[in-house]
C-alpha cells in the first residue's frame, strides 16, 4: 500500500532549480535509497519531502495529503529527518535523555516541556537503548563522540514514531558495529509498516538494508528497481563516471583467502 508520494517534485534554492520532476512512491514497510554522484541532488529531494525547503511545483504526500500544507506539529507526526548534521540547533545544554525527549514533542498536548508521560518516558527510554546509549542518558551531548552523537539523533527521530523517517548519510560517523546495529533498527523499523527513504553514500549498504534504490543524476531520477538491478545497469556507471562493478571488485578482493 502506497503511504508516501513525491508527484513531478520541482525544486530548489532561490531561482535555482535543483530537483527536476522527480516522482516517486514508497510503500508502506518499504526502505527506498537514494544514490548518485555528490551534488545531484539527494539531500534537496529529501528535504523539500519533508517540508523543509519550498517546492516550486509538484508535490510530497503522505496519504493523499500534501507534506507542504501540513501544520509543524502534524508534520512531526508523520516524519522524521536525520540529516548528516543531526541537530540542526543547538542542544549544547542538554543531556541525551532530554535530546531523545524532544523527538516526543509532537505527541504532546501541552508543548515542548510539558510534563512527559510515563509513555514519553518509556518510549525514549527504549530509543535510547536500541540506539546503543544506556548508561548515557544524563551526559550532555557536547561530551559525546561524532558517533555517539549521530546515534542520539538517531534515537530522537525514532522517538518520533513518525509513519516515515528520511535519513541523509545514517552511517556518517558510525564503526562497523554500529553501523550493523543501523541496518538491524531500520529493518525492524519497516517491519513495522513504517517506511524509510534514505540517502546512501556506501552502494553495498544501501543495497544490504534498501527494497528499491533509486538512481539520480543532475537534479531527476534516471532509475528505480531491486538493488541488483540498478547496480548491475549501465546507467551505474554513466551516473558515477566510473566502472562501479570493477572497483567494488578490486576493494573485495582483500577479503579473499
């Protein structure tokens, strides 16, 4: 069942043009990556998707409804973004609980700080947990590690319970084992009937933890299928300007006994 629908989506910054009648459809339960070289427009898609930046025509929806007319709170209900940045603002004064907590703010009746639920309080507690933090809970997030600090955003979206999270690089700043943990947590994710679309710079990742990868090039989308379709095309390597295939080869061979 489809949940989320970008239609002949124009957008950009100013009277640049990034994105170029991009359309798209994620199912419910479905993890859908974007891929391409590096300023073709990943991040803008997923931002105007989510409401963040203007869209000059077309559309995102959630259900038939439009992301852009959506109220702020509404707007948290339903998504959730994890840029590579994470915050966005500055959370200099606050403890990883607290940081977690904010992602509850659109489940609250009475605003940002009023009194938190013994649910709020559950649910950031499970967050924080699947996120690999407890024990954490009360250290303030500038003492924290680039990984560290990527899984505590990580936590907040999750604390969200939007129906779709938008994730820009997850893995930025991750270790292996980690990175492991980010996969296992989207999958139970969409085996949930949440959806994900996520900008993956690593192609095996996105291939691994993806339903459907979607390949961009100079602001459109010049094609969507299975992970192995898209990866074994040749548009592969007109997008990346390079043999992709015969690199990925070269870098496993490491591993061969």
């Amino acid at each position: 069942m489809s949940l989320f629908e970008i239609k002949n989506l124009h957008c950009g910054y100013g009277s640049r043009e990034i994105i170029k009648g991009v359309s798209l459809t994620v199912n419910a339960g479905e993890t859908v990556s974007l891929a391409g070289a590096n300023g073709c427009g990943k991040t803008t898609l997923l931002k105007a998707a989510c409401g963040l930046i203007p869209i000059m025509s077309g559309g995102a929806y959630i259900d038939g409804a439009a992301v852009s007319s959506m109220p702020v709170k509404e707007r948290a209900k339903r998504t959730a973004l994890l840029s590579q940045t994470g915050a966005g603002g500055d959370y200099s004064e606050y403890t990883v609980f607290d940081t977690v907590m904010m992602g509850r703010y659109a489940r609250h009746t009475g605003g940002l700080f009023s009194e938190a639920s013994a649910e709020d309080n559950e649910a950031v507690e499970r967050c924080i947990s699947e996120a690999g933090l407890s024990g954490l809970e009360e250290r303030l997030i500038t003492e924290l590690s680039g990984g560290q600090l990527q899984r505590v955003f990580l936590a907040r979206a999750f604390a969200q319970e939007p129906d779709i999270i938008f994730l820009d690089e997850p893995a930025n700043h991750l270790d292996l084992k980690h990175q492991t943990e980010l996969y296992g947590l989207i999958r139970k994710w969409t085996d949930s009937g949440k959806s994900v679309i996520g900008v993956f710079h690593d192609l095996s990742l996105a291939a691994a933890v993806s339903d459907r990868i979607v390949l961009m090039q100079d602001g459109k989308a010049v094609l969507c299928g299975e992970p192995k379709q898209v990866l074994r095309s040749d548009k592969l390597n007109e997008v990346f300007e390079t043999d992709v295939r015969a690199y990925m080869k070269r870098l496993a061979k490491v591993w061969e006994d």
